[in-house]
C-alpha cells in the first residue's frame, strides 16, 4: 500500500471514480438478483431500487470526492501529459464499448437468424434484459477507461 502515497489528486480522483463505479454496481445487481420476480417484478420494485441505487451513488460520491480533495487539495490543472492521459484513456473505453455493443447486437442478429447461444437464449432477452445488457456494457467500457488511465499515470505516459 506504499504505492497509494505517491498517488497524485488526479490519480484518486480515477481510482475513487472506478471503485465508485464497481461499488454501485455491485450493490444495484445485488439488490436486483435479490427481488422475488427479477426483471419481471412490477415496475414499481424495480424504480425503488433505481431510487435507492441513485441516492446512494450520489451522496457516495460527493463524501468520496469531497474527502480526496479535502486531504488532497484541490486538483492541479491540467497539464498535456494529463489532457493525453485522459484522451487515451477515453479512446480505450470508446473501443471497448463498441466491441461489447457489437458483440451484444451480433448476438440478437444470430438469434434472430435462428442461432441460439446457450449463454444467453434469445427467448430471454427482453427489452429490461437488453437494458441491462447495455448497462453492463457501458459498465466495462468505463472501468477500461479508468483502468488504462490508472496504468497510463503509474506508466509516467
């Protein structure tokens, strides 16, 4: 954990995004494997649980951040180096969220012809799981993004 202390305002505020991002995650599609009827629970569960989900992430975030930049001070400007790091960074989850975007409608178009996966059967995918699909996919886009950022600092790229 020596590592951690050389962290720069810039670098907490990625890794605090990312384990912000796995955190609410987590605790949404737990909360979500946990209701009786699943995707097919009345819509009123389901808007609950958004609620929940969005006034935790909110108040997680602003005491997270708030406390980074409390002890850390406030975020230095933006240098070059930082401007490429986070376009680089963007690039990746940009391409990483086209990849799983085209696997996921490759996957509806097989079905559609006729191919069915026994991972995820096409009978199943209804406009809620799709939703759900696509939300994953914008979850692992995002957590490339922050990962290869987080990688690109510690790198000194």
């Amino acid at each position: 954990m020596e590592f951690l202390r050389h962290f720069s305002n810039r670098e907490w505020n990625v890794l605090a995004t990312l384990a912000l991002d796995l955190a609410i995650a987590v605790l949404y599609f737990s909360k979500l494997a946990s209701v009786p009827d699943g995707l097919a629970a009345p819509s009123a569960a389901l808007a609950g649980i958004i609620i929940q989900i969005t006034i935790v992430a909110v108040i997680g975030a602003a005491l997270l951040f708030g406390l980074i930049n409390w002890r850390r001070g406030d975020q230095e400007p933006a240098d070059e180096r930082d401007k490429f790091i986070a376009a680089r960074g963007n690039s990746i989850g940009y391409g990483v969220l086209i990849g799983v975007i085209i696997l996921f409608i490759g996957h509806l178009v097989l079905s559609a012809l006729g191919f069915e996966s026994e991972l995820l059967p096409y009978s199943q995918v209804t406009p809620l799981v799709s939703a759900h699909a696509l939300l994953l996919c914008l979850l692992i886009a995002s957590t490339a993004k922050h990962l290869s950022q987080l990688v690109m600092y510690r790198r000194g790229i």
